[in-house]
C-alpha cells in the first residue's frame, strides 16, 4: 500500500511540475504572489491521494522542495531564489522556535508551550512551521505566506505568531483560491500553450 502511495505521490508530483512549466510567464520580473499562487493552484488540482483524503498540502511542499532546490543549483537544504537579479530568498516549512511573549506571559497564556533546555536552561517553547519564509537580501524574514486549502483555516494565535517572527512586524499573507482568482491561471495555460504551439 505504502509504495502504491509514493507511486502516486510521484506522478501527481510529475504533473504539478508540469503545470508550473506550462503556467510560467517566462518573467524575471514575477511577483513572489504570484509564483505561490501557481504553486498553490497545481497542488490543489495535483493533490496525494489518500484514503482519509486529499494531501494537497503536503504536495505544495514537495513541490516547493524541488523548485526551491532548482533555483539554487541544486542543494536541497539551501534557500531558494526568485525574483530578478535572485534578490528574494525563499524557504518551505522552515521552523522556528518561539519562546511566550511578555504578554503571554502576563495573562498566562502559555498552555501550548512546551518545555526545554535552551542553552542550559529549562524554558518554554513552541514551534510554529510557516509554509513560506521570505528573506530580503540581508536575510530579514520580511513575509510569511500559509497556503490556505479548502476548509483550512488560521488556526487560532497562528497569525500573531507569525507577526511577532516577522522583523517588520507585518501580518502574515494567505495564499487561497480567493487571493489566486480562483486557480484562473489554469485556464490562461491553454492559452499559452496554443500559443506555444504556434510558434
């Protein structure tokens, strides 16, 4: 069962890769919303396929793996590049570990953290996994992006979170089918690729 799976896994994989090649605009000059939006919308239409459900999530991700891995050479642990001259740094389901905030602290809102020892000492932590990290060329986390499938939704304190790890301290981007005109970009592709053809 479990290799039927990876089989599967790698053909839907195969053909959301497919559909960023065929959705591409061929721009160094595309946004770094837009790129995820293409990411999004060929993993929704390219999901795992398992027996409690849909993965599109966890194809997104192997998605970003691979192209993140293309766009540096060839290093999977290293970031991924975008935008022109590669100005923007990006990485997938980068972790952080987060220590309670002064306020947390005060209202004693801390159920969620763990404990551990950090640098000899036993603290609370949490760890919080954004799906896209976006670093300006100082490495500054400047953006957080959460792929947003149907019927997920912003767990709760996700987004304050996300904001306290952002050096900018601005809220946190979601990447849904709203904010990606409806997966739209899939029907533009036949478009580009009639074009395509008749060149």
């Amino acid at each position: 069962m479990a290799k039927k799976h990876i089989n599967s896994d790698r053909t839907n994989l195969d053909n959301a890769a497919v559909c960023m090649a065929e959705t591409d605009p061929k721009s160094q000059c595309e946004k770094i919303e837009s790129f995820l939006c293409r990411v999004f919308c060929c993993a929704d239409k390219n999901p795992f396929l398992r027996k409690d459900g849909l993965y599109k999530q966890s194809c997104a991700d192997k998605l970003l793996t691979a192209l993140r891995t293309i766009s540096n050479g060839g290093d999977s642990k290293e970031f991924g590049k975008h935008g022109k001259n590669a100005n923007i740094s990006y990485y997938n389901s980068l972790s952080y570990t987060m220590t309670p905030s002064e306020e947390e602290r005060r209202e004693h809102k801390t159920k969620e953290y763990s404990y551990a020892n950090i640098n000899g000492r036993l603290k609370k932590y949490k760890i919080r996994t954004p799906d896209v990290s976006i670093y300006d060329e100082n490495m500054n986390l400047i953006d957080i992006y959460d792929f947003k499938f149907d019927g997920d939704k912003w767990r709760e304190g996700q987004k304050e979170d996300y904001t306290r790890l952002l050096s900018n301290k601005k809220e946190p981007e979601t990447i849904d089918k709203n904010r990606c005109n409806n997966c739209d970009i899939l029907n533009n592709k036949k478009i580009f690729l009639q074009k395509k053809k008749q060149r």
